[in-house]
C-alpha cells in the first residue's frame, strides 16, 4: 500500500473515529434519536392505515434515515468545526474536501446503523417485492443519502454557528422526510395540492421505490422523469460538494 494511500485510509478512519465511535461509545442515549423518529412516524402511518401502508411506510422510515444522516453533517461539521477546530487542521493538511467528506459521510452512516438495520429488518419482513425492487430501494436510497450529504456539506461551509447549522438540519429533514409522501403514496394528497409535494426531490425518490414495490403505478414517462431528477440533483449537488464548496476560506 502506498503511502498516499495509507494517509487516505488515516484520514477516513478519522474522521470515523472522532464524528462517530466516539459518540456512540460516550453518549449511547443519542442513538436513540436516530431509530425513534422515523419509527414513531411509521408506527402512526401503519395505524391510522390499520396495515395497508406498512410496505410504503417502511420504504419511507428507511429513506427518512438516510436523508436525517446525511442532513445531520451540518450540526456535526459546524461543532467540529468551531469547537473542536478540526477543519483548521484539516484545511492545514494535504486532505482534499471529497477524502473529508467521504470520511464524515461513513462516520454518519456508521452512527445511524442501530436505524439502519432495524429498518432494514422490517423491509426483508414486511415488504414483498422482487429482487430487482430490492436493490432499486437500496439505490434509490443511496442516491438521497448522496443528495442529503451533499447539501448538508454545502450549508455547513457557508454557515459558521453551530446552533444555526443545527435549526437548518431540523428544518430541511422535515422538509424532506415529513412533508412529502414518502410514507404513503402521494395519491392520498387531494390533487389541487399534489403539485407542491414535486418541489422536494424526496417525492420523485418515494414514487420511484413505491412504483417498485407495487404501491404506485407509473407510466414509464413518469418513472423516467422521476429517475432524471433524482440523479440528476443527487450528482448536481455532489459535484458542488466536492468541487465548489468554500471549505478552505471559511
């Protein structure tokens, strides 16, 4: 292994160890949160459906938490950010802004996993589809953390309060996962106001799984649209991410 290589893996394993390991092993309690909002949501949805909803409602409990995780990077960049002064020291090394916010993304992927697996636990239970509708769940699901990440990173640089960073990520994950119909089809929105749930990326992504699981019948023009922006918006904003944020001067 070479020795940028190795620098590459140190830097990640970082970045894991303190956003991360060190939460979950001094503050357990805070694991809590990660599995108890999108559950309690679900738990509502099933009931108040009395079970027809529980397939869609685990596809949204699972999109729910990768788009809370991805959203979470603002509050826990701007406190290591400022408190902890680590991105100093990160601006101040060879590390570029893509090896930082892989590092941060795998730390949030790894904090959130108690959700994680639980959810995912459900989805093998409860939701019956095909092998080819796992694995667009899944990718689907990867693209909104892609998304999610991407923006959470973009606003963590341009903002430098902590307490700030951590209202805009309370407000864009209900925004994105509480609005829209991810729990349930967006056919149960009266259709005078069905129009505004397409503002948020989320909805394509729900329609794109729940068409996948047979909850919701699309045309292939409207499963096409809904590809187009989901991919579309998750690489936009990564290749900000990546290329465009003011990580250095800030």
């Amino acid at each position: 292994m070479t020795t940028k290589r190795r620098n590459v893996f140190s830097q990640l394993y970082a970045s894991i160890l303190i956003n991360a390991i060190y939460a979950m092993k001094n503050y357990p309690i805070t694991l809590l949160n990660t599995l108890l909002a999108p559950l309690s949501i679900l738990i509502v949805i099933t009931l108040i459906s009395k079970g027809t909803l529980l397939g869609v409602s685990i596809e949204g409990a699972l999109m729910a938490s990768m788009v809370a995780s991805g959203m979470s990077i603002q509050g826990d960049l701007s406190h290591l950010k400022n408190d902890f002064k680590l991105q100093d020291m990160v601006v101040s090394s060879p590390t570029s802004s893509a090896v930082y916010m892989l590092g941060m993304a795998i730390s949030e992927v790894i904090y959130s996993l108690p959700a994680f697996i639980v959810l995912t636990i459900l989805a093998a239970l409860f939701i019956h589809t095909t092998v080819t509708g796992y694995f667009i769940l899944l990718t689907v699901i990867v693209l909104m953390f892609i998304f999610s990440i991407s923006l959470g990173f973009i606003i963590s640089t341009f903002s430098t309060d902590v307490m700030q960073n951590w209202a805009f990520s309370g407000i864009l994950s209900t925004l994105l996962t509480t609005i829209p119909p991810i729990y349930y089809t967006i056919t149960y929105i009266p259709l005078p106001f069905r129009y505004i749930a397409y503002i948020s990326p989320t909805t394509y992504a729900a329609e794109i799984v729940q068409n996948a699981i047979g909850a919701l019948p699309l045309s292939l023009t409207s499963l096409a649209l809904d590809w187009a922006v989901v991919l579309g918006i998750s690489l936009c904003l990564l290749f900000l991410a990546v290329k465009k944020s003011r990580w250095r001067e800030v």
